[in-house]
C-alpha cells in the first residue's frame, strides 16, 4: 500500500509518505495528530492538495495523473468509532446494506453466514440497532463493512467508547476478523495495548508527520510514551501457550514465548492451544533481592537493559529472556540504586495477567 498525501489542517499540514505490506497496520498516535483525517483521505471523503494513494496495485488518487476515484469506486469498508448504524433499519438489514452493495472487486468467497458466525451476531439480527449495546454495535458496524467485500478495511479507533471490560471482549473478534477474513486493515489507534493484540505494522504519527514505521515489539517501547505520555498505558503483551490449570486453586500455568512459565487466572483450555497475556508495566513491583513470604505468584529474575527517564516516569527494560516494561517512579529508582546492568527480580501478581 501506498500512502503519499498532504492536507492542510487548522494546526499543521498533514504531510504523510509511507508504503507498507501487511495484513493489520496499526496508524499509532495521540489524538488530534492527524490518523482520522489520513483514513478519510483513503477512502475519498477528505480532500487531498497533493500525493498518491493506491490499494492493492490500483490507485485510488493521483494529483500527477488527475486520478480522484469517489468513495463507491474504492473498495473500501469503514468503520468508526461510534459505528455509524443506521438507526430506523434493523440489524439484519444494516448488515445486508453491506453485503448488497455493488462495489468495485466484490468477491464471493465471504458469506453472510460465515460472518455473523465469526463475529456471533446471528442471535440478534431482529433487534433494533438502538436496542444494542456499544459492543454489539461495533461487531454489527464491522459485519456489514465485512460484507461489502472489501479491497482494504480502515477501522478508526473502533473500541474508543468501550470501557475496559467490553474492550478486552471485542479485541477477540477483530483477531477473528483478521485471521478468517483475507482483508488487509488500517487500524487507528492511540492504545498500545490494541497494536500488540492485532497489528503486524505500526506507523507513528504525531503533529500530522509519520515518526517512524516497523514491527510493533521493534519501535513502540521507545517511542510510544513520547507519543503521548499522559494517554499512553505501559503494556506488556506476550505470546503464550497453556500448560495446565488448577481450578481449586484458581490458577493457570502458561509458558511464554520466550519459555519462562508464568501463573495466570485460572482457565481452562486444551492443552498448548495458544493465547495472548498482557501485562501492564504499572503493575509489575521491582525488587534488587528476591521476595519471600508474598503472595503475588510470580518471581522472575531478570537484568536492567535500559532506562528511560520521561516527564518524571522511569521507564525500565527488563531482560528476563523476554523484554518485560516496568513503570515506576523516579523516586523508586533512585532509592533502589536502579541502573543500566543490575540485576532485579520482576514481581507480578497473579491476577495482574489479563488474556486476551
């Protein structure tokens, strides 16, 4: 994909030129930096003064050539953060909407039942859209834009109005979407937590200019807390896969990528099948000696690889065989003797280890 614009907006110009190739690509920055504004360019609803952009081999706009297909013309889904449902028609008919448009490179290998199966929405498809909750409307918002058989899908930033607990709900069916469904996504976003759970690529942008682009775990550690330091979350996510369980004792054992074991929640699941845990770096104690007599369930040794001092946060890299992110205080570190090459022992609660 190519991505060549420039916009004039109120504060700065918009003045992006990227080109990437991968199935989730994650636009990453604080609000008001200019994501929104690039996927409306994308799909033909905001004006462009100069660039390119082409999809799948096939342009979309040119200033050079005098190329400005309209928005019908471009094979795109949108989704958005309030859902845009229409609101005198019925679920069923917001989703058939999609599917019974005549869009350009409209396919038939995604079937209406194949995604309300993916996305589970099969049950309520008679409910008045204004009878559904917030994360029932994105997955009806996502269906039908599924269902317009896109070239590429822009979903910008779907899960803002969800609360925590519907957020961590929702973030399954996109990872569903993108693993069924053969759609390459641009997906806006100022959580860091949602570009580990679902992005291949990230490009950063800030103040309308792209900062830097790559594989989310290679660029987002350094540089996500400059982005926004008062916004962002100090995520840990990992790949991880499930050894065994103990329900009395309300725990799980997983081994992570990197092949530490960790305790988790209790769940079940079969044996090695695969998931995701995500550990916030707020959550996670540091200590220069090894703990006893705590209850947190995990005890990892590890080495100081690097700290980052931003806006009176200490950001702290922890070899432990993966790279865990630790915030504390700076009072923290300087009182603990923290520094680059010191050995530590990484303190997580059991219930601080959230799957997604």
């Amino acid at each position: 994909m190519l991505l060549r614009c420039r916009i004039p907006l109120a504060d700065f110009e918009l003045d992006v030129d990227v080109t990437f190739d991968a199935r989730v690509t994650s636009v990453f920055g604080p609000s008001g930096s200019g994501k929104t504004t690039l996927l409306d360019a994308i799909a033909g609803l905001r004006k462009v003064s100069a660039g390119e952009i082409e999809v799948n081999g096939r342009t979309l706009f040119s200033s050079a050539r005098g190329i400005n297909r309209p928005p019908r013309d471009r094979g795109i889904g949108y989704v958005s953060q309030e859902g845009a449902l229409f609101p005198h028609l019925s679920v069923r008919k917001n989703i058939l909407f999609g599917a019974n448009r005549d869009t350009y490179g409209k396919s038939k290998d995604i079937s209406v039942n194949h995604v309300l199966d993916v996305l589970e929405i099969g049950n309520f498809l008679d409910r008045p859209v204004t009878k559904l909750s917030g994360g029932e409307a994105q997955r009806v918002a996502l269906a039908r834009a599924i269902l317009s058989h896109p070239q590429l899908l822009l979903l910008d930033e779907p899960l803002a109005a969800l609360d925590v607990g519907l957020k961590e709900r929702i973030l399954p069916y996109l990872r569903r979407v993108r693993g069924e469904f053969a759609i390459p996504m641009l997906y806006v976003t100022h959580d860091v937590s949602e570009v580990f759970a679902l992005a291949d690529w990230v490009i950063m942008i800030r103040a309308g200019k792209v900062i830097e682009q790559g594989a989310p775990r290679a660029i987002l550690p350094s540089h996500w807390l400059t982005a926004d330091p008062e916004q962002s979350q100090v995520e840990n996510i990992f790949d991880a896969v499930w050894i065994d369980a103990d329900p009395k004792a309300g725990r799980t054992r997983v081994r992570l990528e990197c092949g530490r074991e960790i305790v988790i929640p209790y769940m079940a699941r079969p044996k090695e099948s695969s998931l995701q845990v995500r550990i916030r770096g707020d959550d996670i104690l540091l200590a220069t000696h090894r703990p006893a007599g705590i209850s947190a369930g995990n005890v990892l040794d590890g080495v100081i690889r690097d700290i980052e001092i931003v806006e009176g946060q200490a950001i702290i890299k922890v070899d432990a065989a993966a790279i865990f992110t630790v915030r504390l205080t700076v009072g923290a570190v300087q009182a603990l003797g923290l520094a680059k090459g010191r050995n530590v022992f990484l303190i997580i609660k059991t219930r601080s280890c959230i799957v997604l």
